[in-house]
C-alpha cells in the first residue's frame, strides 16, 4: 500500500487542488488531504467547515481521506504511517518555496519523500488567496472552484 498525504490550508478547496488530487490518485492507493491551519492568513472558512465541503467532494472516492491537524506535517505521517508529501507546483517560485518545505522535512524525518506534481496549465493562475479575495469583494470566481463551493457559498 503506498500512502500519501497531501496538505495544505484549503482556504478554500480550488480545481487546482482537485487537479493535483486526481494525478495523486493514478499514483497512490489511498491519499489524505490534510487540512492544516496556516497562522498567517485569516481563514474564510472553519477548518471544520473546509473538511466537511472536501468530503464532500470526494464523497464517492474511496482513496481519498480527510483530516485536520495541527501538529507538524512530518510528525502527523509518522503517527498515520503516510511516507510521502504531495504538493502541488504551480511556476518556479512555487518551486523555490516548496522546496526549501521539502528539504526541511527532509532534514526532521529522512524517511518521508517530498513528491512535486505539477498543475496543468489552465490552473496554474488558481490560487486559494486570489479566489478568497474575489469571494470576499464579490469578484467572479465560479470557474476556480468545485460545485460545492458554490454550494456552500449559496448560503454565505
Ligand atoms: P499552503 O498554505 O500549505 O500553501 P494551499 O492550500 O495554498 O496551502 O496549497 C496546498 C498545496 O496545493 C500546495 O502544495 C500548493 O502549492 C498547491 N496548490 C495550490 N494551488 C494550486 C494550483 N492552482 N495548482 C496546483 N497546486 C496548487
């Protein structure tokens, strides 16, 4: 069984997550998406409230599993016996960032791999910041995100 995690914030869940989501799954045979809260940015949605809408989404798919957490991300693989990150590369400044992440992990726990995927194109411009400002100034930002999304948004 190979197992992986792939985290992040989610704030909230784009088609650029889901699109990172689906080229994991040709990979792995069961992927957590962990949802951890990122103290620098102020949310628009709960933590519980982004676990429920991603459930939501993957309510068909048995691969996928959704948890928060607040620990390290390192330290959550050892507790759930996950031994590979997923994250998701959007440009080289991404890149930069992600890997600078990846060689930390590397360096608190050797036995847990960073794995990089990149995004098709059309999602490369997608960003959980940019598509929570639209949403909070009223922008259109239907063709960013999942249907329930929208659905959640209804009731905003
Ligand atoms: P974090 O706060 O950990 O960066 P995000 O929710 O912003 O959390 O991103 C989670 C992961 O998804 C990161 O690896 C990020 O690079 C990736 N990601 C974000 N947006 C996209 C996108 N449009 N296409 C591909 N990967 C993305």
């Amino acid at each position: 069984m190979k197992n992986a995690i792939f985290p992040g914030s989610f704030d909230p869940f784009t088609l650029g997550h889901l699109d990172i989501v689906k080229k994991s799954e040709k990979i792995f045979d069961k992927i957590v998406i962990g949802i951890g809260e990122n103290d620098s940015k102020k949310p628009l949605f709960s933590i519980e409230k982004r676990k429920k809408i991603i459930e939501k989404i993957f309510k068909k798919n048995k691969k996928i599993i959704v948890k928060d957490y607040n620990c390290l991300t390192v330290d959550f693989c050892k507790i759930n016996n996950l031994r590979f990150i997923i994250r998701g590369l959007r440009n080289s400044s991404d890149f930069q960032k992600e890997k600078e992440l990846a060689l930390m992990n590397e360096a608190l726990d050797k036995s847990i791999i960073t794995l990089f995927l990149p995004c098709s194109k059309k999602y490369s411009i997608i960003s959980s910041s940019l598509v929570k400002e639209l949403i909070l100034k009223k922008g259109e930002f239907n063709k960013f995100v999942p249907k329930e999304i929208l659905d959640e948004l209804k009731s905003f």
